[in-house]
C-alpha cells in the first residue's frame, strides 16, 4: 500500500499535526528551517536576541533560510517612498542614491561573508554535519574580518539616515514619522569579538529559559509534543506555501555518494515516523517603535525614478516578502522510526555500514554512523529505530513564522 506520495509529502503531515498541537501556527506563513538553528537568546543577552530575531526569510517556499538584515531593508523601504516634491530636492535625490548604494555593497559584502561561512562549514563541521550558525560564525573570528566590514558599513548607512530624516521632515512628507522613527528605539549591542553598537531593538517574547528550566524538571516521559506519521492520516490543516521553490521532497534524504531511494522508505507498508519532543513553543519576534506595520505594504506608493519599486522589496527576490514575526522551538526531540524490516535492512542499515553519515528528516541530521548509538530493535516483520539527537540540551528552532506581503509575480 502506497502510503506517502509524491503529491503529499512528510511535511504537511508533520505540519498539520504541529497546527493540532498549536493553532497559533496556522495565523501566519510557516517555514520549516532548512537546518535547525540554536535558540540562542536563552540567555537573554542582546547579543543573541539581535542575531536571531534581525534576519528575513530569502525563501518565500516552504523552508527558511535567514537573509539580510529586516532593518536595513524596511529603512531602504521608507526611504524610498514617495515624497511630495522630493523629486525636485536634489539633496534629498543624492543622500539616497548614497544610501542605496551603501545597502548595495552591504548586500554584497553579507553574500561574500556567507559564502566563505558556507566553505568554513564544509571544512569545519563535525561528523553529522552539524557546525554554528551563520550569525555565530560571524561573531567569531573565523568571520571577525567579514563582521567589521559589515560593521562599518551599517554605521554610514546610520548617518546618512539621520541625513534623510530630516530632509523627509523640512518636505513635510507624509512618511516624514516613518522615516524620523527610524532613529529611534536603539539599543548598545555589544558583540562576542566586537565592539559596542547602537542598533534598532529587536526583542524575543516569553520566556525560554524559564521554559527550558520547566522542561528539564518535568517528570521522565513527559512530552510536550508527542506525535506520530503514517501517511493514513486526514490532513486538516492544509501546509500554505506562497510559492513553490526548490522544496525538498518528502524531508527525508542522507549524506552519501550512492544514490538512496528515500521514497522506499517513505512508502513502506509499515512506514511509522514518532516525533517527541520535551519542550516545545512558539516566541514572537518583537520590533521596536521604530516599525510600523502599515508602511510594509505592496500597495505603498514608491517614488518614481528612483532606484527601486514595489517588486524590489516585495516580489520573489525582495528582501521585504515576509516579514517574521515567531520562531518554533523544539527542546530535546527524539525520533522513532518503523518500516520493514527488509527496508531497514536495504535502506538504513546497509548504507550506514558503508558511506552514510546521517539521516535528514525535516531538517534535523540524525547520526546514523556505525558506532552512532542508534537503538536498534528488529523482529520478523518491522524494524524500529530511534536516532541520536544532536544538540539535545540546547533549545532548537525548527520553524518560522511570517506575515504575508508577498507580491506574486
């Protein structure tokens, strides 16, 4: 029997039970993160709150994958608003260009600062694949020289900022609020490597160390999510996918250079995926006074004859199409899986005893190595496994939240 097919993959269903769980999800766009990332702000520090909470979804698929900063791409947005008689101020006209240009290298300079994260990752990750972050690395200084160029470019994006306010407030613009707000509600963030920064403030609701404390004292085998797939099940909440990318099909694949059939596994007659979790919530993300939600509209008129339109910051490529507004938060998951014993045999454990490393299921890389720990119990019919977790004692976003304002193509 066909259970899982090319027309409904893992993650809806993983999707439509998260949403039984926590409707909230389904209030917004969700994205599966492409690789969990650590839920760094436990600890309150402002540091690990910027980095988490400043970043935007580059994907407008069913996966996020962090991008440029959201403050410097709302700020690009204000700017660029149409200004009574603006186009006749030639200050006003080349403090912008300026600005523009600046959020064009900045733009450059972050994609050479990832893609020597992305060579420093292949080279530096441990046996399952796993390494810090792009927002850590960054901080670190392994990516100290990219941070400082970077750096110094969003302090004269700041001062050329200052500059617009204040033509955009002697125009009387309409958006002469927006653009005077925008130096405001700043905070110090200092940097681990790095010196002291006046940056906008980006906060984290609830409370995740007081979570995580709550979490670790529960009584054993209590679970805060606890769910199983089988592909039999009636999806009551559709997964909204604004527009289909590169997605990765059925969320299931390993690291190996032969190739492996993973929709066998998925298909199985006896296919069961368990997913526990100790600890599981969502956080919003909060923006300071400096935001208003009502400029990030695709409908907002832009200024004509400057450097960008409405597509530029709302269209598949723009940096504005999602605004965040939640992170998922998975502490301690642990998966189970059931399928044939035959399959196991074939699939899994004959690939782990040759080139596999580890096996992705939305997301998270599981250690399927000889010598991994997999508990491993097989009868005549099914083989059950449950994997190893990475990273077990630090919370992990699994998922993104986000506002919709994306403008189709």
């Amino acid at each position: 029997m066909t259970k899982i097919t090319n027309q409904t993959t893992q993650a809806e269903y993983f999707y439509d039970a998260l949403v039984s769980k926590f409707p909230g999800l389904a209030s917004d766009i969700f994205q599966f993160a492409t690789t969990p990332i650590p839920a760094t702000w436990v600890d309150g520090n402002e540091s690990s709150v910027y980095s988490n909470a400043s970043r935007t979804s580059t994907n407008v698929s069913g996966f996020y994958v962090p991008g440029t900063n959201f403050y410097n791409s709302y700020a690009s947005l204000v700017n660029s608003l149409k200004v009574s008689n603006a186009n006749k101020d030639p200050n006003y006209l080349t403090t912008l260009r300026d600005y523009n240009n600046l959020q064009a290298i900045y733009t450059t300079e972050l994609q050479s600062a990832q893609a020597a994260y992305s060579t420093w990752k292949s080279l530096n990750s441990d046996g399952s694949g796993n390494a810090p972050p792009f927002p850590t690395w960054l901080n670190s200084v392994n990516g100290f020289q990219y941070n400082s160029k970077l750096n110094n470019i969003q302090g004269q994006m700041t001062a050329l900022q200052s500059n617009l306010t204040r033509i955009t407030k002697e125009l009387k613009s309409p958006y002469a609020v927006a653009s005077e707000n925008l130096t405001k509600d700043q905070i110090t963030v200092t940097f681990p490597n790095g010196a002291p920064q006046k940056l906008p403030r980006f906060g984290i609701s609830g409370n995740l160390a007081n979570d995580k404390i709550n979490w670790d004292t529960a009584p054993k085998g209590q679970y805060a999510l606890d769910i199983t797939i089988t592909g039999n099940e009636t999806i009551k909440h559709p997964w909204k996918i604004l527009y289909t990318q590169c997605v990765e099909e059925h969320c299931l694949n390993f690291s190996t250079k032969n190739a492996v059939n993973t929709s066998r596994i998925i298909q199985d007659e006896h296919y069961s995926l368990n997913f526990k979790a100790v600890g599981a919530e969502s956080y919003p993300i909060e923006m300071g006074t400096w935001y208003d939600p009502t400029v990030v509209n695709p409908d907002i008129p832009i200024e004509p004859g400057g450097d960008f339109n409405s597509a530029s910051f709302f269209g598949l490529n723009g940096p504005l199409h999602l605004v965040p507004s939640a992170f998922f938060v998975l502490y301690k998951p642990t998966m189970t899986l059931t399928v044939t014993t035959t399959t196991y045999e074939q699939y899994i454990k004959g690939k782990a005893s040759a080139s596999v490393n580890w096996l992705n299921i939305f997301g998270i890389r599981f250690d399927v190595s000889q010598g991994s720990g997999i508990i491993e119990k097989s009868g005549p019919t099914t083989t059950t496994i449950t994997m190893p977790i990475p990273g077990a004692n630090t919370p992990q976003i699994i998922g993104l939240q986000s506002k919709n304002t994306f403008l189709a193509p």
